[in-house]
C-alpha cells in the first residue's frame, strides 16, 4: 500500500497533459439511480429490454438529445456526456434493418466532424434477413453502416449489456474494429448465433442432405445432436467464456458502468480525439 502511495505522488507531479480537449460537460450525476442498472437487462437475453433505461443511469444528469428518434427506432442514437466526457451514443433497441443501418452511418459520420467519441451498446441479433429486407436495401445500407463503423477514427467504446450476435456485432464496432476498451455486463452472450437457431439451422441443413440422397433421417439421433450442439454453442457464448479468451477487457458489475466508462474514456483523451475527414465510397 505504502508503494503505492509513493507511486501515486510520483506520478502527480510528473505534469502530464492530455492531448484530448478533456471534460467539457458538467459531470453530475444521473437523475436516476445507477443503482438500479441491476434491474435493467434479464439474466436471459431473449427477454428485450428499453435501453434509454440504461442511458438514463449512465449519462450525466440523464440528459441525452437523441437524433432522430422516429426514424429507425430500433438504433437509438444521440448526444450526451459522462463524467464530463462528450460521447455520441448508438445503443439497440432491437434488430437492424435499413433504416437503423443508414441512421447509424450518419451519426458517425456527424460525431467525426465533431471530434466526439462513440460509445456503442450492444444488445443484438444481427441484421435483418430475409427477401423482404434484401430487395429493399439492407446489403448495401448494411455495408454503409460497416463503412462508418471502419473508418471512424473517434475514440470508439462497446459496452455489451445483451446479446452480441452474428453481423450485428460487426456493425456495432465489434472487436474486429479494435475500439479502444470493450466490457460485458455478465449476462453478455456473444456467438455466431443464438444456440437455439443454430441448432434449427443445423437440424435443416441434416435434414436436406437426407432427403437429396433418398434415405429417411433418424429423427432420435438428429434430436440427440441437435441438442448436443445447442448445450455447446450455450457453454461458449458465456461472458466468462469470452472474457477468458480476451475477447474483451472484463466483465464489470452493472452498477460500475458509468465509473469504468468515465475511466476508460478520460484514458483516451490522454491522446488526441480527431474525426476522420475521409470515408470509403457510398452506394446511394
């Protein structure tokens, strides 16, 4: 304790400055308890949950001035501060379809301009599928979504408080991405997909290559694999069993988000925070 001490006067006077511009918000607290985080998100992830419940415990004094927020609802993105620390927000309320894909490009786009980091939130499955959503755009509104994603050069934070699934972790600045600090709340689930879909998927893949070859499939044996698959995919898409892999940088109590996220960002401002000037080519 005591090399500690003598540690923290030694480094109190060495007169660091940040190359960051440094709190520029008033840092109060959140109108509404930080306490109540806990009670925010369901140890089970297919139960959905209102994720400005969350902002309004992380964000200074709870305010948030959110960007079009009758647009592509189910991407909830805005402006607010923590600790002091201006951030740009894009939090799921849901799956991401074009108009949420092509709300989030903008949004980074618009915190680039102003040099503001990005805090992202994940809770999600992935982007929308289906014939539906491919004739009406989601590739190429999906693609400028990974445009804005990979080009931006703010500081980018993830804090994952639900599933992490498929693309959709892609497109909310996964690990691939390098952000600067990832946590988990530890009811975090993170794999290609949910182990029950991909068990389905795997059941109908098994089942089309009985029926090309003319044989009839052992419906005993496909249950007894298929739920062998599921139990595995449910084991290996843990927060522990990620973290442990160092496919983030901990798990943190609920309750703690605002302390670490206000570190974690103030640690980035210890360089410069500058937006990119210049993006890849989008397809309008």
């Amino acid at each position: 304790m005591d090399a500690l001490r003598i540690t923290r006067d030694i480094v109190a006077h060495l007169g660091w400055r940040k190359l960051g511009p440094g709190p520029s918000e008033p840092a109060d607290p959140p109108v509404y308890d930080p306490e109540e985080l806990i009670g925010c998100a369901s140890a089970d992830v297919k139960v959905p949950f209102e994720v400005r419940e969350v902002l309004a415990r992380i964000l200074d004094g709870s305010r948030f001035e959110e960007f079009k927020p009758l647009y592509g609802d189910k991407l909830v993105c805005g402006w607010g501060s923590i600790c002091g620390f201006p951030v740009g927000v894009l939090a799921n309320n849901g799956i991401l379809f074009s108009e949420e894909s092509e709300k989030g490009a903008q949004f980074i786009q618009l915190c680039n301009r102003t040099d503001t980091p990005l805090l992202f939130i994940q809770n999600i499955t992935g982007f929308m599928v289906g014939t539906a959503a491919e004739q009406g755009g989601i590739i190429k509104d999906g693609a400028k979504l990974i445009n804005a994603v990979s080009n931006s050069t703010v500081p980018h934070f993830v804090l994952m408080v639900g599933a992490s699934y498929g693309a959709g972790n892609y497109g909310m600045s996964g690990r691939a991405y390098d952000p600067r600090f990832i946590f988990t709340w530890p009811n975090h689930r993170i794999a290609v997909m949910g182990p029950k879909q991909l068990a389905g998927v795997m059941g109908i893949i098994a089942r089309n290559a009985a029926a090309s070859k003319g044989i009839e499939i052992d419906e005993d044996m496909l249950a007894e694999q298929t739920g062998l698959l599921e139990a595995l995919v449910e084991s290996q898409s843990t927060a522990m069993y990620a973290t442990g892999r160092m496919w983030d940088d901990g798990i943190i109590h609920p309750r703690d988000t605002r302390t670490v996220l206000g570190l974690a960002i103030s640690a980035a401002h210890s360089n410069v925070v500058e937006g990119s000037p210049a993006w890849g080519v989008w397809r309008h």
